[in-house]
C-alpha cells in the first residue's frame, strides 16, 4: 500500500508525518523560504489576499513544481477551527499569488503548501492574521466520528495513532445510499487536512491509490494513511468532489493509546537512575 504524506514522496521530515516528524505550518520561513503577505491585518467579508514565497535569494519564486494538479496549494482557518478553506490562488509573472477567502473576526492562520522549482521537496509555510471585528470563538466540535453536509454523510473509521502510521477510512453516503461515482478531485477522490489544536500544526495527507489505477474505486471508501506526530486533538477535513461540487466534512479525532511494542524492554530501575535527565528531556 502506498503512504501518500504530504504531496511528495520526498518531503522533508518538517511535515511529511512520519514517526517523530514535526508537523508543518508552523514556521513563517524554511529551509530559506519565507511567506510574505501584502497585509496581515484584514477586514471581515470576502477578501483578496495576495502574497509572495520569498526564496534563499530575497526575490519571489516564480517556479514551482506542481503538486497534484496545482503549482501552489492554500488552507486558511480560524485559530479556533472554524472557517476551514483549501483553495487555489493565481499567480502572476512576477511571484505574487492572489485569491479571495471569506473571513470571519478573530484570529487565523494562513498555510501554503508549495514546491520551489530546484527544492528537494514540499513545504508548508504558514503565517498569522489577524480579521478586524468582535471575534466569536466556537468551541472545539465534538468527536463523533459523523460529519453531515446537507445531503450527504460522511463517516470515519479508525484511529489516529501518535508516532505510528495507521489508516483512516471515511465511507461518503447520499441520502443514506453510498457514493460510488465520486470525482477526481486535484488528482485523487478526497483530500485529507489535518491540523493539531492548540498550534495548528498542519500534516496534508492523501488517499492510498489515485483515480485510473485500475484498483482504485470511486467510493463509497476514501482510505488514508496517516501519522499523528504527537498524542493530542485533531481537526480533520475532507474535500471530496461529487456532482461537480467539493464538499467539505469536519472532525475532531482524539489520538488513542497506542500499544507497546514487544521488543520493547522495560527499564530496570538502574536505568531510571541513570538517564533520570534524559527521561525528562523525551517529555
């Protein structure tokens, strides 16, 4: 089964979500690239954003290598959740990027998930704003493991597991009839967002098998692998594509206990006493 982390099999460890990685997006800059916007203070509404990917040279980077379909890839999202978008913005000859976002008072978080032309591999950048007007904040939805957009339900199986790939299955039904004729969307059935509460630290991962494999079936089951970096809280989102249409469906997932492996031997109280700092340093 192919472990598609991120959007490139060469991504950095910064967020590609294997065992002990770090998520991205939580840094303005990396590995010499950074995240310019125009403004980060916006007004409430729908908004034009504009931004630059700022490279090792002090210039805007004007190639990219595409991604699933897109040269650049863009999550906004409310500090509390809430507001969560994955859209696309235009770029012009000289690096700036432009897209419009609907925007809600309060806090958020902007990430870009690109691939410079002449990186070794996809990064996520991201970057706070602050919306002007009396910020509402939403309490974290609960973990019900069932999303409803209107006509459709979107159910999860599986665990989130800290440290250790696990698979994650959502299963998209109409009307209580399962969806069997889900459309490519940005060269796969669904993608996946997921974000820690707390720091919004962002993993971006994708569905096992792509549309035209021959093994691949277009619903009702979207499966993921996927790694939790740390134990905690997630939001999942889900964009998937059906009548021609991208839906969104939301969860929160709390990670489970993971079980120790057997090869893992139990300290003796020696040990204890005799790495007692190197254990506090791994908390």
């Amino acid at each position: 089964m192919r472990n598609h982390v991120g959007h490139d099999q060469t991504d950095h460890s910064s967020h590609s979500g294997h065992s002990g990685a770090q998520p991205g997006g939580l840094s303005v800059s990396e590995n010499g690239y950074t995240l310019e916007l125009d403004s980060t203070v916006l007004a409430a509404g729908v908004q034009p954003v504009s931004f630059r990917v700022i490279g090792p040279d002090g210039q805007a980077v004007t190639e990219f290598k595409a991604e699933h379909e897109k040269e650049l890839h863009f999550i906004a999202v409310r500090r509390d959740t809430a507001g969560f978008q994955h859209v696309h913005p235009v770029r012009d000859e000289k690096g700036t990027w432009s897209v419009e976002l609907a925007l809600e008072p309060g806090d958020w978080r902007f990430f870009t998930d690109v691939h410079p032309a002449g990186h070794g591999g996809t990064m996520t950048l991201g970057i706070d704003v602050a919306v002007t007007g009396a910020y509402d904040p939403k309490p974290l939805p609960e973990a019900t493991g069932i999303a409803r957009i209107g006509e459709y339900t979107v159910a999860l199986d599986g665990d989130l597991l800290p440290g250790e790939a696990s698979e994650l299955t959502f299963t998209v039904s109409r009307n209580d009839r399962p969806v069997t004729d889900l459309q490519p969307y940005l060269a796969a059935y669904a993608h996946l967002v997921a974000l820690r509460v707390g720091d919004l630290g962002y993993l971006h991962v994708h569905p096992e098998g792509e549309p035209g494999d021959g093994t691949t079936a277009p619903g009702p089951e979207i499966a993921f692998m996927a790694v939790a970096p740390t134990v905690g809280t997630y939001r999942l989102y889900l964009d998937f594509q059906h009548n021609d249409v991208v839906h969104t469906a939301e969860f929160t997932v709390r990670t489970a206990a993971t079980t120790p492996r057997p090869d893992a031997a139990p300290h003796s109280a020696a040990e204890h006493s005799g790495h007692h700092h190197g254990a506090h340093a791994h908390h």
